[in-house]
C-alpha cells in the first residue's frame, strides 16, 4: 500500500503533503525556463492544487508565474488563484500575521487543494505549516515533530525546516497561546 503522505514527484518540485490531498508545501512553482514552470504548475494542477499561497517577496528576485498560472488554468479548464503573503527571506512576520495566513488556507482548501510555498520551501513554508499544526492541537514540538516526519523522504529533509530561531519561535509562540 502506497504512502498517502509521499509526494512521488519531488525530484520535480520539492513538497511534501501538510494534508493528503488537500494542502501540499513545497518550494517555489515558478522557473526562468517557461516551460520548467509550465511543467511544475501542470504538475501541481494535475494534483488537485487550485491555490498557491505564495509567501515570497519581490525582492527574491524570483520570475513570476501569475501568466503561466493563467494558461495552465485555461488549458484544464479550472481556476487557479495565486495569493500573495510575502514574507522576508528566512525572517517572520508578527506573529498575529499568521493569522491572515492560515485564514487563506482555509478559505481556499473550500475551492480545492492549497500549495503553501516559498523560495526553497524549508524556512517560510515550513513556519506557516508549523502554525497549521498548532492550530491543529499540537504542542510547538509536535508541530517540529510532524513538520520532520512529512518531509522525511523528499529531496531536502536533510535541511532543517524551519531555518532560523525566529522562525521556530513563531511556532512555539502560537502554541503557548493556544487555549
């Protein structure tokens, strides 16, 4: 029997499913190359994802993929939506800003499956997934735990997720106010 939670086509797009099916997290869609990006935005709409939760910032330098994700949607005939909460390379937001956050993941999870990404998809995504896990009901460190075990077998499990102190802290943070 197959691994719901694996996401076989990472040597493609690193990610790794938060809830089979409904929300994945990986790195950043886009590409230089269009058809690089073509090929990861067909691959993730092939899969269900109708929204990208993109947490990057201009200032990542990174080549938008809005009109590639306005031909795939045409092409398969469904909508996908990009929605933009940027997010400081390996920095954080106040932590009441996640808020806002997890707020689009639900509303969007309602219209099909939800892509949280950032650049490399470790250090921001992995924070907002932490804070999907609290909300969850798990503690700060089961929310570490499960970020560790779902990234197991991609391509990056080696690379701790989240990166920095500050990120981490978000987490355990949003824990120690959970009722």
């Amino acid at each position: 029997m197959s691994n719901p939670l694996l996401w076989p086509y990472d040597d493609l797009i690193h990610a790794y499913w938060v809830e089979p099916r409904s929300i994945l997290a990986g790195e950043y869609p886009g590409n230089a190359d269009p058809m690089k990006a073509r090929t990861k935005i067909e691959l993730l709409c092939d899969n269900g994802i109708r929204t990208f939760i993109d947490l990057t910032q201009p200032a990542d330098g990174l080549t938008p993929y809005d009109s590639t994700l306005d031909a795939v949607g045409l092409s398969r005939g469904v909508d996908l939506v990009r929605i933009p909460h940027p997010i400081p390379d390996m920095g954080v937001l106040p932590t009441n800003q996640y808020d806002d956050i997890l707020e689009s993941v639900h509303r969007s999870a309602d219209n099909g499956g939800v892509y949280i990404h950032c650049w490399g998809g470790i250090g921001r995504t992995a924070t907002v997934v932490g804070c999907l896990f609290v909300e969850m009901g798990l503690s700060g460190e089961g929310a570490m735990r499960t970020i560790k075990e779902r990234r197991a077998d991609t391509r990056k499990a080696n690379m701790r997720a989240p990166q920095t102190h500050q990120q981490r802290d978000v987490i355990f943070q949003r824990a120690a106010k959970r009722p």
